[in-house]
C-alpha cells in the first residue's frame, strides 16, 4: 500500500494529469517530490538541466546523486547538456548581483525554458521544479519563472505545487540521510560558491571542500 493514494487529489496536478516532468537541481532537494509522485502512481520522468553548477566536478557529482536514486526507483531520466557558456554569457554584468536577485532569475528562466521545450517536445503538458522546496530560495520568484516558461508554449503548464508543506521540508532531510546523498555547501554557481565561501571567512571557518560532504545515516537507522 503506498503512502498517497490519489495523486490527482492530494496534490492537485493541473488537469488532472498523471503524467509529470520533473526538473531536478539535486537529488537532496528533488528527494521528497520524487518519493511523493512515485508513490502516488505519478508518470514521473526526471529532467536534469542546471548549466549554472560550477565546478563540473560538482556538477557531475550532483547529476550522479540524481541518477542514482532515479535508477532505484526505476524513474526515466533525461541528462540534458551542460552548455556552462551560454549560463555565462547570459551571467554578463551580474556577477555581483546577490542571492535571489536578477542573476537568480535569469538562471531559474534559462533552467526553466528548457524544460518547457523539452516538455512540449515529449508530450507533457505538466512540468514542475524541485528548487522551490529550499528555504533558501524565494518561491514566488520560482513560480513566476515556471509560469512564464510554461507560457511560450500552448498546453503545457507549469505545477505550481507547495513542496514544503506537509513536511516536505523536513523529508528532505530525512530522506537525504536515509539515501546518503551528497550534502552539497552552496546553491550551485561560480558566484554563490564565491560568496559563500566569503561568508565562511569572516565567520573563521574553512573554504567548501568539494565533494567530501555526504549525509549520514541516524545512528537508530544503522543499527536496525
């Protein structure tokens, strides 16, 4: 028996559809809704596109993370290109900006429309992100990239759904400590990497090391 039963009910999917593409920043925060929608009988397929993730050694750490966890469940998942030039180009005259300002919401339109193409190109007239479950992130900003993506093409529309309620926020830990995943220090780009590791200086504390951060089982979990 699985943990939801109507999906169509419990998280009303626009139109009533069964059938979602899921755009996926990690596997931490995608976590939850990718448990949830399966669960629910969902036609879950994972879209990873995030050109904004520097460098590529975490990029592919992350997309790895991601893979994994599709493969167990058995879930489609779509790697798309990692063009980090065309993120850069588009970056121009915003590296200073700060964290959900312009800068963020040139990367979530990029990240967006490409899942909205890619959508309208395979059938899925629904489409909806994990990178607002954070609460690092401004939802609204997130919603009105996801609708505006949605708007360039007829049919498709972007699942403006509240991933932190219900406890999706703290199954995003519980889950990331359940699967092991990688516990990544910064939201993703060169210049959030920049100014987080900035912050971390003047709190005395070390540089983000790369790849050697992963969640751990609770203690309970790993003597049962």
């Amino acid at each position: 028996m699985t943990k939801y039963s109507n999906a169509t009910e419990a998280f009303e999917v626009p139109g009533g559809e069964r059938k979602v593409l899921l755009h996926s920043c990690c596997a931490p925060c995608s976590g939850p809704l990718i448990e949830k929608m399966h669960e629910s009988g969902l036609e879950l397929t994972i879209f990873f596109y995030n050109p904004n993730i520097h460098p590529k050694k975490e990029y592919e750490i992350r997309k790895n993370e991601n893979i994994r966890y599709a493969e167990k469940l058995g879930i489609p998942f779509v790697d798309a290109d990692y063009d980090v030039q065309d993120w850069f180009a588009r970056a121009k005259g915003m590296e200073k900006e700060p964290e959900r300002g312009i800068r963020c919401t040139m990367c979530f339109d990029m990240r967006f429309v490409r899942t909205a193409l890619y959508a309208h190109e395979h059938g899925f007239k629904v489409f909806t992100s994990s990178l607002g479950i954070s609460r690092w992130k401004n939802m609204e900003q997130i919603n009105d990239c996801g609708l505006r993506a949605a708007s360039h093409y007829d049919g498709v529309e972007y699942w403006t759904y509240n991933w932190r309620k219900d406890g999706g926020s703290s199954r995003m830990y519980e889950l990331a400590k359940e699967e092991e995943f990688y516990a990544q220090q910064y939201c993703g780009c060169i210049y959030s990497l920049r100014d987080t590791n900035a912050w971390r200086e003047s709190k005395g504390r070390e540089k983000i090391a790369i790849g050697e951060t992963w969640y751990e089982k609770k203690l309970d979990d790993a003597a049962g």
